[in-house]
C-alpha cells in the first residue's frame, strides 16, 4: 500500500467514524423523519385542506364579504375615500343549496359549460390523435418542426389569444371580410348564441390540442415495436394493428388525456370573459364564470362557496366515471 492510498484510508475512516458518531447521537425516534416531511404537511394544510375546509364552512353561510357601513368614510371634494366594513357571517343552514336548485342562470352556465364539453373534448382529442399519429409515421420529415408549430399555442398567453380571436371574429373582423370577398354574407358571432358557444369551442381547441398532441405522442412512442412486427406476420392490416394493438397499448394515456380535458373544460373561464364577456344574453356563461361573479362583482362569497362545492362534486363524480368505464389501467 502506498502513502498516498494509506492517507485516503485514514481520511475516509475518520470520516465514517464521525457519521457513525452523529447517527449514533441523533435521537431513534418516528418523530425525526416526521420532522423531515413537515414542511410538506404545513404548506398542504395551508394552502390546500384550510381552503377547501373554509370553502365548505361558508357555504353554510350568508356572508356579503363586505357590509354596507363604512369602516372609513372622508370626503375631501374631489376625493371620497370609502373603506365598508367587514360583513357578518349569518348561519342559512343548507339554503344557498337550495337557491341553486332554483337559479336559472346557474343551470343555463351549466348548460353553457356542458355543450362546450360535449363538442370540444371529442374534436379536440380526435385531432390530436390524428396528429399524433402523423407525426409518429415513420417517412415524416421535419417532425421537430411541425412538433413545435403544433405545440405551440399552449405557450400563448391566455388573454392574448382570447383578444385576437376577439378581433378576428368582431362584425368588422378578418373572418367576416374573407366570407364577404368569398361572396357569402357576414356571421354575427357574438350576437348569436350557436355562433358565440363555436366561437369559444374554436378557440378552446385551437389552443390545447397540440398540448394533448405531445402526451398522446409519447405514448405512441412507448408502444413496443415488437407488437406490430408480430401483427404483421400474422397479416394485419393497418386498420387491424391500429384497432387491436394501438388503441388497446395507448388506453391509459387516452384515458389521462380525457380526464384533463375534461376537467380543463369544466374550468373554462378566460376565453368566454374575453370573448365574449358571457353574452349574448348569458349563451356563453360558464359555471367557473359564473362562481367568479357572484364571488367578486356580487360579493355573494356564502353562495359562490356552495357553488364550488356543488361544481367541484360534480367534475369529481365525472372523473370518477370516467377512469372506471376507461378501466382500472
């Protein structure tokens, strides 16, 4: 043995002993890998469970957020600074859940939200699938480029796009210039309830097919090889190796990409605010919309409380249905 290799020993020696020697005086409790994990627990529990909690609670609850006295009253001329009070919780039982039973607009944003769904989800899936699979043939060249092209209004920033398609689409837009130079008449989109509700459908699945395009493409490219070798030895069509060893190898990511979709329809805000703003004549309300104007413009936060948990229960129930028809895989 070298010096050298005897110094390193020596070192790595005393460097274990002294682990050992703080292992050794560390307190053999369950408590200190709880100690560990903590942070986790605080940061779940504030920012997670004590919302939904508190959620619930005010459901129970007739609270305005704000009451009509004033905390603060000066009126200087020109400037009036008016501070109100805090409102009081006053105890409804279950009765802002049964003025849900009898809010029409609140059935009309669910109407709104579940015809976007019914019709958005399935064309959105079906075309990043057909893009997906394109893009997973093998004689495609420049993949990475129509990847990136097709990905890319996921990046785009919500309020933004939502404004183009606003412009595109006004009485004055490109969309209606173009029909008018085609020689066909002018589309009022946002003063019809079918054209506004498509409006939004287009824009919803403008924007988030390429993202589900990419999940759909890596399960694609999961799929083992050998399977189709084997289908084709046995003399299977494409139909047949897409129908029998696609489809059933790609179930769990399709699966995945319906829930989210699903889920992600169900909260659709931005666009129709945009947009639309709702109109015309609530046609284009939805539910999440809906909760964020009686919670904010209303101050009604008792009754959008309910809304959420009705809302949320709701989508939970639907997911819940939809993983056991899609299978326990």
């Amino acid at each position: 043995m070298t010096p050298a290799t005897a110094t390193r020993r020596r070192l790595w020696d005393r460097f274990r002993f002294a682990r050992q020697g703080l292992s050794d005086r560390l307190p053999r409790l369950p408590s200190v890998a709880y100690l560990f994990i903590s942070p986790f627990f605080v940061l779940f529990g504030l920012f997670l469970l004590f919302p939904i909690l508190y959620t619930v609670y005010l459901s129970f609850f007739e609270y305005q957020g704000v009451s009509f006295d004033s905390l603060l009253w000066i009126d200087l001329g020109p400037i009036l600074i008016d501070v109100p009070r805090v409102a009081e919780l006053e105890f409804v039982g279950l009765g802002n859940y049964a003025r849900i039973l009898n809010d029409g607009l609140f059935w009309d944003a669910m109407y709104n939200t579940t015809y976007i769904l019914a019709i958005q989800v399935p064309i959105m899936i079906g075309l990043a699938l057909a893009l997906a699979l394109a893009l997973n043939a093998s004689f495609v060249r420049f993949k990475g480029v129509f990847r990136t092209a097709i990905a890319l209004p996921v990046s785009a920033n919500i309020v933004a796009y939502s404004t183009i398609f606003l412009l595109l689409f006004n009485e004055f837009g490109l969309i209606n210039s173009l029909l008018v130079a085609l020689g066909l008449e002018e589309i009022q989109w946002f003063r019809s309830a079918f054209w506004a509700r498509n409006t939004i459908i287009a824009a919803v699945t403008w924007r988030w097919t390429g993202y589900n395009m990419i999940i759909l493409l890596a399960g694609l490219q999961n799929i083992p090889q050998q399977l189709y070798e084997a289908a084709e030895i046995d003399g299977a069509s494409r139909w047949q190796k897409f129908r029998y060893v696609t489809v059933p190898q790609l179930k769990p990511v399709l699966l995945f990409v319906v829930v989210l979709s699903t889920i992600g329809t169900f909260k659709l805000f931005a666009e129709p605010y945009v947009i639309t703003g709702g109109g015309p004549s609530n046609a284009t309300i939805t539910i999440v919309q809906y909760i964020y104007k009686e919670a904010f413009d209303s101050w009604n936060l008792g009754y959008a409380s309910a809304l959420t948990v009705v809302f949320v229960t709701i989508v939970s129930a639907i997911s819940i249905v939809q993983v056991r028809i899609g299978g326990e895989d």
